[in-house]
C-alpha cells in the first residue's frame, strides 16, 4: 500500500495526511518533453499541486525544491493566508501567474488541467483556456528564481526531465 493514497471510485486520491514532506507520489518513468492532461477536484480549502521534473536522488527534503509546479487550490475558500497571485491556481508556483479571467471550477467539481512541455516551453491550460505560458532555463527563469521563494534552493527548475509528481497537501485532493 501506499502511505496517504486509495483508490475512490476509480480517482486517485490524496487523502490529505500529508505536509510539506509526506505522501507526494511521483511516475516510475521519467519524461522530458509531454503532454498531460487530467482531472482533479479539492476539498473545502484544498492544496495540491501537480510537480515535473522531478529528480530523485539528490540533496532536497521534498519535491518542491527541484520540480515546478502546478499548483492546484481553492482559491475561494482556502482558509490559510491570503494567496499571491503566484499561489493561485495553474500558474507555476511563485514563479508565473496563471490568467486572473481563468474558469476555476466549484469546489467538488472537477476541472481540466494540461501541461505541454517542449524544449522547456511550458504552457499551463486550465478547463480549455491556456492560462500561462514561459520559458524554463532562460535570463528570465533565472532572475525570478532568484527573487522568489527559490532563491534557497539551487537545483529549483534546472531538470530538462524527470518524474511527474502529486502533491498531497493537507486536504484531500482527487485526480482523474
């Protein structure tokens, strides 16, 4: 069995036990350049996150050191400290701000959510619309790196592949 995840109905689900360091799971393979596309809902104040190039094996306490993320979150009810725009839902985690006109779904339905990666270009899709888009490894990626929370931690962002990973942050969070 695996620590903080079941099987519900056929979803995938992070049953919330988790914190910064626990219950993140990840792909046995590796990917470079992708497409994912799935489904997932939270709970009332859910945090989650979807995670991509992921390296195991190196000298970080938890997946979000290396891997960019998107993030996954109820905006609406989230009951912890006021969001940034770069905590908000589908944007790549404190480092590029998702569309502030996205179609965020209600909590307990499920939203559509993509990733394209090639060649480092990213793009972030939500329920259809494309949300944020950038270029990881460049003068830009950097300079944000170094002023952001990431600034710590040196190995941030810098996998041309790895895992895909989930994030089990507290509240449960099912995926599709």
């Amino acid at each position: 069995t695996l620590a903080g995840w079941v099987i519900d109905s056929g979803n995938l689900l992070a049953l919330g036990q988790g914190g910064d360091h626990a219950n993140d799971i990840i792909t046995k393979r590796e990917f470079e350049n992708f497409e994912l596309s799935l489904e997932w809902k939270t709970s009332i104040g859910g945090n989650s996150g979807i995670f991509f190039n992921a390296v195991e094996d190196t000298a970080i306490n938890a997946i979000y050191e290396i891997a960019p993320e998107y993030q996954i979150i109820d905006e609406v009810t989230w009951d912890g400290d006021s969001l940034t725009e770069g905590q908000k839902a589908a944007g790549c985690y404190d480092m590029y701000f998702a569309a502030t006109a996205k179609k965020l779904m209600p909590v307990g339905q499920y939203n559509v959510s993509k990733i394209k990666v090639d060649k480092g270009h990213v793009e972030h899709w939500l329920n259809g619309d494309k949300v944020t888009e950038y270029q990881m490894w460049t003068a830009e990626w950097d300079s944000l790196k170094s002023v952001r929370k990431w600034k710590d931690y040196p190995l941030y962002g810098t996998a041309h592949k790895g895992h895909i990973g989930l994030q089990d942050h507290g509240r449960k969070t099912w995926f599709r």
